[in-house]
C-alpha cells in the first residue's frame, strides 16, 4: 500500500489541502475554486486549449505510461462548442498522473501535481498563484527542517549507543594484551555485526558495490535506518554482556532490525505533522 500525507495550508484565507503521493505533492483544485465559485471552474479550465497542451506535455515529459494519441484527439476537439472535459474523462483515456480525480465527502474532489496546480492557479488569479507558491514554498520549507532534524538526531542517538557499545566490545571482546591492531579489527567486526544485520552488507561489500561513493554506508542511512541502528547498537551492548555468541547475537539484531522497520515503515504509522489515509 501506498502512503498518502494529507497536510492543509491556508492561502488568502481559504483553506488548501496537499497531498504527498509516491513522493510528489498534489494541490486541491477543488480547494482552490471555492475562494472564485465551485469546481464547475475546473471543468472551464479543461475546455481550453492551452490548458490540454500544457497538462499533456507535462505528461509526455512525467509519464512513460501516457497515450499521446488520445491527446492529440482532445486537443483537436479543443475549442469546440460540443467539446466537454472532465478529470475523470481525462484520466481515463490517457492515463494521465498529473491530475487525480479522488471520490469521497471528504478529502475527495480533484487534485493535480503542483506544476499543474501553479498553471490552474494562474487561470484563477495571478495574484492568488503568487500567494499558493508563497505557502507551498514556506510548507516545504519547514518539511525539509524537521527531516534536518529528525535526521540529526537519529545520528546523534546512534553515535551516543555507538561508544555504549564499542564500550562493551572493550571490556568484554578484548583480552587486555591485545595490540592496538587486534583491537581495531575486534571493533571492526562488531561494526560489521550491525551493518549486516541492518543493511545486509559489511563495510567492505558496501565499498566494494558503490566506489564512486564518498565515505560509508551509514553517511546514506534513512531516518528510519539510524533510528533502528542506534537501537540495535544499544541491544548487541547488552548481548555481549549477557556473554551470547557473535552468531547467536547477529541473527537476533537481524530479527529485531526487520520488525522495527516494517513498523516504522508501515503506511499506518501516522506521525503528530500529519494524517494519514
């Protein structure tokens, strides 16, 4: 299933509903003409011809899977007296992507990729365009801080689980005998324990698969990646106490890693910014 995020912006005082689906964002058009008449405007705005040249090359350029010659109908049709055009008609026979027609009392109504929003917002009212790139811009903005955030501090969690474990590999794993050398490669093994059973790979095979890729496979981590990273780190801490075996420790930190992501992974984990459907 396909996570869909429903977040609201308010533009000169009329409330505007955004979508994010399969990581690009989706403006209610429906929304948008309730601040100029009802949505009977989106229906005006199809008829154009600009408007049909517009949204399909926008699918000609988004699209692998659109119908060009389905296009090239409508646009032909376009600016005909008997020429009609709905979303839904317009989706259906071209397959487009760019604008969604959704059914339900509420968050239905018709939704297009911000692109084709912009334009249809234009069409609407220049200066109310100007206002919704305003909005949408500042929405991203403050998305683009909290994932800064939320980043940062997974990374700082897992550096601080980082010295609990490499704590518990020195009391335990190492005979105090050992050369700086044999202690680097107990640590480095260790290391490897975590990234198996999280990324499935150690160090060297990661290296290995992406030579054009600067530092290490924890620099490209999810969010959600470091989040179960710096868990596990604090689990195999406590596992090495308990004096289980490397094996016995990586095939548990491997099944705890898979539950935590599928969970935190899962289209019906909701989140305080956001809702659902």
């Amino acid at each position: 299933m396909k996570r869909t995020q429903k977040t609201t912006i308010d533009v000169q005082g009329a409330a505007i509903t955004i979508l994010k689906h399969n990581e690009s964002d989706y403006i209610s058009l429906t929304d948008m003409t309730k601040k100029f008449g009802d949505d009977t405007l989106i229906y005006s705005w199809l008829r154009n011809r600009n408007t049909l040249e517009f949204i399909g090359i926008w699918e000609q350029i988004h699209n692998p899977g659109f119908k060009p010659l389905e296009f090239e109908t409508f646009k032909t049709q376009a600016g005909l007296n008997s020429f009609s055009m709905t979303p839904r008609k317009w989706v259906d026979a071209t397959a487009a992507i760019g604008i969604q027609s959704r059914a339900g009392r509420y968050g239905g109504g018709t939704f297009a990729h911000q692109d084709i929003a912009f334009e249809f917002g234009s069409w609407l009212s220049p200066e109310f365009k100007l206002y919704l790139i305003k909005e949408f811009q500042r929405l991203k903005e403050d998305e683009n801080r909290r994932l800064s955030l939320d980043w940062n501090l997974n990374r700082t969690l897992s550096k601080l689980n980082y010295r609990i474990h490499t704590d518990a590999i020195k009391t335990h794993l190492i005979p105090p005998e050992v050369t700086p050398q044999q202690a680097a490669f107990t640590y480095a093994s260790e290391a490897d324990v975590l990234n198996v059973a999280l990324f499935g790979r150690t160090a060297k095979q990661w290296r290995e698969a992406n030579p054009k890729l600067e530092g290490n496979m924890r620099e490209y981590a999810t969010v959600e990646q470091l989040l179960v990273l710096a868990n596990i780190e604090g689990m195999n801490a406590e596992f090495i106490h308990m004096k289980l075996p490397q094996g016995e420790r990586l095939k548990r930190l491997n099944q705890i890693a898979i539950r935590q992501m599928q969970t935190l992974t899962s289209p019906k984990l909701k989140f305080p910014s956001t809702s659902a459907e």
